[in-house]
C-alpha cells in the first residue's frame, strides 16, 4: 500500500503546481466568466476540479514496474484521496501566500480575484478548507471511477464528457439544433449562458445510459451481426451508409456560415492530407514544402479564373479551369520531384522544406509582380457556379469540397490497395529491396510526387474560390506542418486517419475559439498530450500500432520463442517437399 | 593469365570460352572486371551458368563473390567485361529491369517488407509480372481487379511451394520465424517468374536439421520451376550436396572450376582455403 501512497503524493502535487501555472497565467480567472452550467460550474472553476479529479483517477492506477499489481478497492480509493488532496494542499497554499504576500506586480495574475475564484467565492478560512476537502474528495471521485466494473465506469465517463463537451460547443451544438428546428430542445438544454441545470442532468443521464449499455452489449451487436445472412448484412450496411450520406449531406442545411465555413476549411485541409499522405504515408518520402502546390494550385485558379488577374485576360470557368490546375500541379510535381529523386529520409526533407519556401517567394518576387500580383495578390476570384447558381456562400461550396473530398478518399484508396500502392510501400519499407524485387522505384517516387501534388493543387483550387482572393503570405510553412500534423495526429498511411486528424487540427482551433488568446496553449497542450498518449495516431493502420508499441506487446517475445524451437529443434514443421 | 582488354572491346565480342561453347547457358559472364579505385574485386572472370543446373560460387572471405553477384543483379557495374542473360547483356541495366529480364535474388542478411503482409511481399515479387497501371488502379478496371486475383492466387501457390503455412499469409512479415523469413524471401524471388535464381547464403543462421530442409527445397524449385540455381555459400556440405558444378574465386580471379569431385581436390583450392603450408604437407 505505502508504493501506492508515495505515488498518490506525488501526483496530488504534480496535479496542484498544474493547477497553479494555470492559475497564474490568468487561465483560470479569465475563464470562470464563461458558464458551463449557467451560474453554477463556470469553466474557470473546471480546471482545477478536472485536474484534481484526474489525480485520483491516476492515483489509483495499478502499478505497472517491475510487475504489474492491481490495486485493491480500499487502497485505490485512499490513494485517490491523497493524491486530491495533496493537489488541494498545494493550491491553498499558493493562494494563501497570494494573500499573505503581494506579488501582483510581479505575477499579474496573482490577483485577490483568482484567490476567491479558487476559494469558491468563500471567505480564508472556509474557503481553503472547501478547495482542500472537495479536491480530495474530487481524488475519490476519480479513483472511484477505477473500482467500478467496467461497463459502468464507460457510461459514467461518456456521460461527463458528453456534458462537457455539450457545454463547451454551445454555440455550434445550439446552432444546429435551431438549424434543425429544435429550438425548444435548444431553449431546454442552454441558457444564455451555459447550460441549465435541468439539460445537463438530462444529458449527462441520457448519454451515461447509452454509454453503459453500449459497452455491456457492444460484442453481443458484433455477434449478431456477424451471425446474420450475406443479404441481411447488405441491408444493414446500406442502412448505415444512408444514414452518413444524409450526415454528410444536410450540414449546410442546419449549421449556418460559421459552422459551414469551418467545415469548409476541414474539408480543404483533408484534401491536403490526403494528397501528402500519398507522399509521406504511403510512399514514405518525407515532404515538408508540400505548400508549393497548394500555392501553385491557388496561383493557377486566381490567373485562370478571375477578370483582374493581371497577366491572363480571358477569366474562364471554374469547372474549366480545375482540371488544367490539376495538370499544371502535376507537373510543377514532376519537375520538383526529378531533381530530389537520390535523396532519403532527412535530406528529402530539408531540400523539400527549401522548395516550398522558393514557391513562396517566388510568387512574391518583383520578377513574378506583372503576372500574379506580387504583395497584392490576386483578387475577385469568381465563385463556383453549378446550374447559374452561385456557390459564393459557404454552405454552397461545401458541396463541391466534400465531392473532391469523397473523390480523392476513393481514389487514393484504391491506389493504396492496388500494385501502385503495394509498390509504394515497399518502398517506404526498404527501397533497395523494392528495386531488387522489381519495382521501378524512380518511376514510382515520380508517381508518388505528382500525385501528390495535384490533391494539393485541387485544394488550392478550392482554396482560391473559397477566400476569393490569393495572397503569397497565406501560402506559408505553416500550411506544410498543419498538413502533415494531421496526417500524423490521425495516424500516419491511415485514410480514416487523415479525416479525424482534419477535424481535430482544423476544428478543434475553432472550437477553442472562447479561450481567446490562450487557444494556442491548449491547442498545443492536446498535441502534445496525444503524441505522448497515442504515438500511432487516432484511426492508424495496423502496422503502425504494432510498431510504436512493440516495446509494450510480446510480439518479440514470442519470436525468440519460435527462434530458439527451431533452433534447438524442439519444433520442426515439415515443408511440403516429399 | 590475360591482360584485361578494353570494355568495349571486350563486350563487342562476348565470345564465349571454347570449353562451354556448346554448353546451353542462362547466364553467360566473359571477362568481368570490377575495379574500386586501386582495388581490383574481380579480374576477368569467366562464368557460365548451364540451364537447369545448380551452380555454387565459393572462396574464402573478400574473394570477390559479393561484388560478383552484384555485378549480376545490376547494384554494381563492371568495370569491363559482359554478362549475358540467355544472349542479352544485363550490363548497365537497373535491377529493376534484370528482374523483369528473369533473374531473382535473395539477400544475405534477410531483407523482408517487415511490414507488410506475407502475401503482400510476394505480390510486390510479383509487380514485374503485372501490369495494371496507376489509372487503372485508381479506376478499379475489371482487368486490373483480375490481374490482381491471379496474384493472390499465385502468392499462395507459391507460398506452397516452398513451404510456408497459407494460416501466415496475413501475418507481417517480421512477426515470422527466422526459418519462414528464408522461405518468404525465396517466395519473393520465385512470384517474378525468374529464369535464374540467385541465393546468397540461403542456409546461414540455420540448424542442420533446416538446412537439410533447404538443401531439398533448391533441388526442387529446379526440378517443378525449371530454374537455374546459383548459390553463394559457406556451408561446404551444402555446396558439396547440391551443386552439380563449383566455382571457386580467390583475390577477385577464378581459380578453379568443375564438379564438386575435382573441386575437392583441386590443390589451389586446398591452398586458398587452409594456406599454402597445407598443400606442401
């Protein structure tokens, strides 16, 4: 039990100097003006009960080094307790020397203000007993969730990131259900500000239920539908895929020009991912320049297609111009392809992160100003038309978006099945080998390059019509390293993959949108946080998993095993040969 | 011993050696010469590989038998000299193009798609075989999805042949026993419908028992495939039990040639294996 404690103590205290850097850099202050539930849990007041609450959970964790013992309930829940408060000690601490000593000129966040928030609004002295029994019993809690069996621990923690999750995206959540004209399902579950008591007691009931029961019957669905017939299996299949085709169709519908131009801009960004998983993720070829196309996509609607674009006259349709964008990124694929060919792994990369800085420039350069504008960009990029009807509006372009978005998902998919595919990661396993069994791996590195490229250069297209307007600027580094932290984030060679990371990445900077100027520390706390937690990424492909944690399976073990049968000729399977 | 002559003199010609003029070769090398800088790896080497034979390539340690194959499997270019793959010389030629010309390798230490599949290594074997482009693959054309069944099944016959369990072929390929990964490799080699199979230390690392085993398997992948064998290899009971003819390379140059009888005893092999003092003696 003693291990147990020591560990508990020393993560109470990890979880509080948490609580307290982000209490003085102003987080927890400037947040508690923003209501979960409306005038009772504000989500300043949230990050410390999270934390606190987290404490116990991981307090309670079995102990894994040198052999793994699984805590009893009894101790799991002393540990929780000690670890919560432990966390609570260390924050009353903090906030009774805020109080004892002035510091506001140093840490400006130091302030009477965040001393009454962690108080809960109480006076000293009942304040700080308050922050420390209700933190470590906030531990309990937390490692109470360890002692529950199973199923139920699943509905209890789907119910509390239901609630949470509603409360943090009230405005999109809220947004949609007027959309759909739930405005009274709307009125019951927000108020103005935050949800009201009555909705997230009704959520956090309603998705608790459906979480426990999915996890206590989720083999038994598998089994039946593993038991049904061949044409009863179709059905069911075809009723699953009418019913994404109806999610992915009606959003504009209901979601209105925010949402709409957020999953816009997601969409975009899967295209992108898409192209440059083709590069980094199949093939294996590392591209950090991959904005080049993007750019040169972007470029190449704005010339083609608007009537002021300096140096091109005839402004010609969108639909028209898509495919030669597509063929002109092809090529600008080739031509910087060819010249990197005998490059690998971190060389390709330096030289490829140079070329789409080159494309940047070059499109800023006087040289170029006569035909794309220079600083000035391009402007007045007609909008899409289908029919005479303007795709201008968000929610009208997001059509053409998620068809090249569909489009490209299938096409790549079938190059990642097929003897492209199979060729390209033989490559990425081992090139010499590849050209030994083979496989043109000159041709196939080409292939890989340009059709890359001409995803990117699609989503530069899309790109250009949806701003209207191009600027070199736009078209930066970052573009790069968001694309490929999708592909990574979603898991590296993984299609569906590519998808989540999307949204994640992309949608996820929205979302945070009310954390104002600390958006950018959250945002980076869950990249880190992830790659720390699942290096394979969200959706991976198999092979990955297996690779990042092979350390943690016995994979290898068992190898030797094999190995040393054979080898002491334990085991001797005969070969087909008589 | 010859001066060594001018490449493309000595490729023009490519006259085969009066002592295997009438011999049916699959593999014909006349004076192959691989320089690096000062060292010579190979000088004027003559080498003739008789169809539906197993030949073995031997000497001791930096002989020059590494470079050799290379020279044959397009990593390496010779200095001067040809080889002829059934009359078409493969000098110059990426290894890419030897492999769809009809040689396949196996490497030394064994170099898998660690991974990918079991069945997917040997279809990337296969890849010279096939023909679906990129168009048709993004198109899923009825031929390509064709060309793509017979693969698979091709795959699996050969994952037969040379005896790995069909239960592996979803397996990755590193997940496989030391022994398998031989197997799989040989596999790898034979789906390009090789005419002459190239296996560089194939029974290194094994226990008698499996090198036994594998001794069989060459002799039969010659007899059901109608290949051609060269071998490369230390094991001296196995070069002695399945090769019908033997050459010997010592210092870049061969010096001898012939069944493993007159190889045994052969004095310039005794000397360039166990030193000079153990032909005096």
């Amino acid at each position: 039990m003693l291990p147990f404690l020591r560990r508990a103590v020393f993560i109470g205290l990890v979880a509080g100097l948490v609580i307290a850097h982000l209490s003085l850099v102003g987080l927890v202050v400037k947040l508690d003006d923003r209501d979960l539930i409306t005038r009772l849990v504000s989500l300043g007041v949230m990050i410390p009960v999270i934390t606190a609450f987290v404490a116990g959970f991981l307090a309670a964790a079995p102990r894994r080094a040198p052999e793994t013992i699984e805590p009893g309930a009894a101790t799991a829940l002393l540990s929780g307790a000690v670890g919560g408060l432990f966390t609570g000690l260390l924050v009353a601490v903090m906030a009774w020397l805020i109080e004892a000593v002035n510091v506001h000129g140093v840490l400006v966040n130091a302030s009477p203000l965040l001393v009454k928030t962690l108080h809960l609004g109480l006076d000293a002295v009942p304040g700080s007993l308050a922050l420390v029994l209700g933190s470590a019993g906030l531990g309990v809690l937390g490692a109470a969730i360890r002692v529950l069996p199973a199923s139920i621990r699943r509905g209890v923690l789907t119910g509390l990131v239901a609630v949470t999750g509603l409360a943090l995206m009230q405005t999109f959540v809220g947004q949609i259900l007027t959309g759909l004209g739930l405005k009274a399902v709307n009125s019951f579950l927000y108020a103005r500000d935050g949800m009201t008591i009555a909705g997230a007691l009704v959520a956090l009931v309603a998705f608790g239920v459906s979480g426990w029961a999915w996890a206590d019957r989720r083999d038994d669905v598998r089994q039946r539908f593993r038991s049904l017939g061949s044409a009863q299996r179709t059905s069911v299949r075809l009723v699953w895929l009418a019913i994404a085709v109806i999610i992915l169709l009606t959003p504009p519908l209901y979601a209105g020009s925010f949402l709409s131009q957020a999953l816009d801009l997601i969409g975009i960004y899967i295209l992108l991912g898409l192209g440059l998983n083709i590069v980094v993720g199949f093939a294996g070829l590392l591209d950090l320049g991959y904005v080049a196309f993007y750019a040169v996509g972007a470029y190449a609607t704005a010339v083609l297609t608007s009537p002021v674009s300096p140096f091109f006259a005839p402004h010609i349709n969108f639909w028209v111009a898509v495919p030669i964008v597509m063929a002109i990124t092809a090529l600008i694929g080739l031509t910087i392809g060819a010249p990197v060919l005998r490059l690998r792994g971190d060389y390709l990369a330096i030289v490829t992160l140079g070329f789409g800085e080159i494309a940047r420039i070059i499109f800023l350069s006087d040289w170029m100003t006569p035909y794309v504008g220079g600083a000035q960009g391009i402007l007045q990029i007609p909008p899409p038309q289908i029919f005479g009807i303007d795709l201008r509006q968000p929610e009208r372009l997001y059509y053409p978006i998620l068809g090249a978005c569909i489009i490209a998902a299938i096409a790549a998919i079938s190059l990642a099945r097929s003897r492209v595919g199979r060729a390209w990661t033989a490559m990425r396993e081992d090139e010499s080998v590849a050209e030994a069994s083979g496989v043109n791996t000159t041709k196939y590195k080409l292939l890989a390059f340009s059709l890359g490229a001409t995803f990117g250069g699609l989503a530069g297209a899309l790109y250009a019509v949806r701003i209207g307007s191009v600027f070199p600027q736009d078209l930066n580094i970052i573009v790069s390293i968001n694309a490929l932290a999708l592909i990574i984030l979603g898991g590296i060679g993984s299609i569906p993959g590519v998808v989540i990371g999307a949204i994640v990445l992309v949608g996820l900077p929205e979302v945070l949108r009310e954390f104002s100027e600390y958006r950018l520390l959250i945002y980076g706390i869950v990249l880190v946080a992830m790659m720390l937690l699942r290096p394979e990424g969200l959706l991976p492909n198999r092979s990955r998993r297996a690779e990042l944690h092979k350390g943690e399976g016995e994979d290898e073990e068992a190898w030797d095993e094999e190995v040393w049968n054979r080898e002491t000729g334990a085991e001797t399977p005969e070969p087909m040969i008589t | 011993m010859t001066e060594p002559q001018p490449a493309a003199e000595t490729r023009s010609e490519a006259a085969p050696d009066a002592a295997d003029a009438g011999t049916d070769a699959v593999l014909r090398a006349s004076k192959v010469t691989m320089r690096f800088g000062g060292l010579v790896a190979n000088r004027d080497v003559d080498f003739v590989i008789p169809r539906r034979s197993i030949v073995s390539l031997i000497g001791p340690n930096g002989a020059g038998k590494t470079t050799f194959f290379n020279q044959m499997t397009g990593m390496l270019t010779p200095t001067s000299g040809d080889i002829q793959l059934d009359g078409t010389s493969i000098v110059g030629r990426t290894p890419h193009e030897i492999v769809e010309l009809g040689i396949g390798r196996t490497f030394q230490n064994i170099r898998l798609f660690n991974e990918m599949s079991v069945l997917a290594n040997v279809m990337v074997g296969r890849h010279v075989r096939m023909r679906a482009s990129w168009v048709g693959s993004l198109l899923r054309l009825p031929a390509v999805r064709r060309e793509e069944e017979e693969t698979t099944e091709r795959a699996r016959e050969l994952l037969d042949l040379v005896g790995l369990s069909r239960a592996y072929e979803g397996e990755w390929a590193r997940n496989l026993p030391y022994g398998d990964q031989r197997r799989l490799e040989i596999a790898r080699a034979l789906a390009s419908d090789p005419k002459l199979l190239l296996l560089d230390e194939p029974t290194a690392g094994m226990n008698p028992g499996e090198t036994a085993q594998m001794t069989k398997l060459i002799g039969h992948l010659r007899d059901q495939l109608n290949l051609s064998v060269l071998l490369i290899e230390h094991d001296m009971k196995v070069v002695m039990g399945v090769s019908e003819r033997i050459t010997v390379l010592d210092y870049g140059e061969k010096i001898a040639e012939g069944t493993p009888e007159e190889i045994r005893s052969n004095p310039r092999v005794i000397e360039a294996y166990l030193g000079k003092q153990a032909t005096a003696s």
